[in-house]
C-alpha cells in the first residue's frame, strides 16, 4: 500500500477548490487576530501550529477578554474533539503506511480534506499519501492568508458578502447528495440529522459536529448488525 | 514582527491540544480490533458529519443558505459534479446575501 508523490499530486489537486474557502477564511481569522492585538508573526505562528479555524477565533476572542491558558486549551479541546473521530476513521488507511507519514498527515488534517479523503476512499483511492496532498493543500493557505489578512488589513472588506464561509456547507451539501445517492443511506441521514438539529438547539455549535459524528458511528454500527 | 516570548507558552499549549485532538484517535484504534462491523461504523461517520455540518446551517433558516443547498443539492443531481454544485451553492448564496442587503 503506498504513499506516493503521485498520491500527494492527487490529493492536493483534489482539494483546491476548498483551499480557495480556506484561503478566505484565514484572511478572515488575520484581520481578526491584528483586532485582538497579535502581531504578524504570532498570528501565523498560532495558524501554523494549532491550525484551527473554530479553535483559532475562539482562543483569540477569549485572548482578547483576558482568559487564561487553561480556558483556551480547554476551548481547542472542545472545539477540535471532532478530530479524535477523523483520525480513528483513517485508521484502516493511514496504519498501512509508516507512522512518520500518519502522524505527519494527521498534523495537516483538516475538516475539508478528510471529507474528500473519505470520499476518495470510498472511490477506490489506494495511496494514502492522498491524505497528505490534501491536508497540504488547505495547510498552506491557512498560514499565507492569516498573513495576508494580519498584514493588509481590510483588503477583502468583508468577506461574508463573498460567502466563502458558505463553501464548507456547500461542499458538504453537495458530497452527501453524492454518497445518499449511491448508498441509500436513509437510516444514517435520519439519525444524523435528528442528532444535529437537536444539539444545535441545545449546545454550542462546537459539538454539533462531534455529536453527529458518533451518531453516525451508532446508526452504521446496527445496520451493520441487521444486515449480517 | 514582534513575537511576545510570554505568548509563546499559550501558543504552544494550544497547538499541543490540537495534536492530541488530530493524532488521538488514529492511535486509540491501535488498541481496537477492526471487525467488518466497526468497519461499517466508522464508514457512516463521513455522511453524518457532512449532515452534522449543513444542518445548522439550515436550521438557521436564513433564505440564501436554505436556497443555496437547495441549489447544490440540485446541481450535484443533474451534473454530478461536487465543485460545480458548491460553486453554484456559493453564487447563489453571495446574490442572495447581495440582494438582501441592497
């Protein structure tokens, strides 16, 4: 099983209209982190390391109203426990490779390009470097946009008017139209979306995602069951 | 350029978090056997994610979101194509939001 430059090639390619979203975004979270008082560089640093859009603006938000190490790294935690279901995922693929290149492409993992990896996977996508290409692919505009936006300022106005913000929901849209599709997967979209409505009611949007995920998890289990 | 050396701790401790988040749950599978039936499981987390994302979206109820998926959702029928039916998600959203403000 192989984790090939043709499989980097593959996924980066794969994921660029997202890293367009993505590129958005991180001017987005730039302009929002010189507002809270990061300099240049410890806007990018921030966007390079913990490389979290949702994780990103809350910390900075709360940085800005003086909360403590503690509070943030609590609030990464939360906001990124959708993470831990991601990676276990990708555990059937990634473990075919070194663990150097699974930790590797699990430090560029992102919501977007696991969702295309997935997908691919799902399409008959063998090389496991796709992972990487992909995580790359958003990694990368992530950091030179925050550095944009903490540079220039307001060059993009406001960037909702672009809807960019929208791109993740559309492409989200769009591939489970795809994969409703061909797998009839009506038990699954049921119990995800009752899940989802009912925890956005309830909770703060960071576990809406988590939430479903391990519904999801739960619906797959027992139709699993009930096909045997 | 300034980098405060007294952010530096936060900064790391936030993205050592995130690690953990990222790398933890490829690791906790180690320790799992893989059975066709965890298999099945973790196969359905992608569709319930991707609900788990468009859902509050919609429940927000704003018209040009509501329009927008209902546009992708079209388009990704009649064309197949996930790039094309976002980007005419997004265009639809972006007049909507255009055309409300104006």
């Amino acid at each position: 099983m192989s984790f090939s430059p043709a499989g980097w090639r593959r996924g980066f390619l794969r994921a660029q209209p997202l890293a367009v979203g993505v590129f958005g975004y991180a001017v987005a979270f730039g302009l929002l982190a010189s507002e809270a008082g990061l300099s240049v560089l410890e806007a990018a640093l921030m966007s390079a390391t913990v490389y979290s859009g949702s994780a990103q603006v809350a910390t900075v938000g709360g940085l800005a109203a003086g909360a403590g190490i503690l509070a943030s790294v609590v609030t990464v935690l939360m906001l990124n426990a959708r993470y831990l279901l991601y990676g276990a995922s990708l555990r059937p693929w990634l473990s075919q490779s070194t663990p150097g290149q699974a930790y590797a492409s699990l430090y560029f993992l992102g919501d977007g390009n696991w969702l295309l990896s997935m997908n691919a996977r799902n399409a008959g996508e063998q090389d496991a470097g796709f992972v990487f290409g992909s995580g790359i692919a958003m990694f990368l505009p992530w950091v030179v946009g925050t550095l944009l936006g903490s540079v220039a300022g307001s060059w993009l106005g406001r960037p909702e008017l672009l809807a960019l913000d929208f791109l993740l929901v559309a492409f989200c849209a769009a591939m489970a139209t795809d994969l409703f599709k061909s797998r009839g997967d009506l038990w699954t979209v049921a119990v995800a979306l009752a899940v989802a409505l009912g925890v956005e009611r309830l909770a703060p949007s960071g576990w809406t995602i988590v939430a479903t995920g391990l519904a999801g998890i739960v619906a797959g289990y027992f139709r699993h069951e009930e096909r045997a | 350029m300034t980098l405060r050396l007294e952010l530096l701790p936060l900064i790391f401790a936030l993205a050592l978090a995130s690690f953990a988040c990222r790398a933890g749950g490829f690791w906790i599978m180690r320790f799992v056997r893989m059975t066709p039936r965890i298999q099945s499981a973790l196969r359905a987390a992608p569709l319930a994610v991707m609900v788990g994302i468009v859902a509050p979206a919609a429940a927000r109820g704003h018209p040009p979101e509501l329009l927008g998926i209902a546009v992708t959702a079209a388009v990704m029928r009649l064309t197949g194509s996930d790039l094309g039916a976002a980007l005419a998600g997004v265009a639809t959203v972006a007049l909507g939001r255009a055309l409300l403000r104006g």
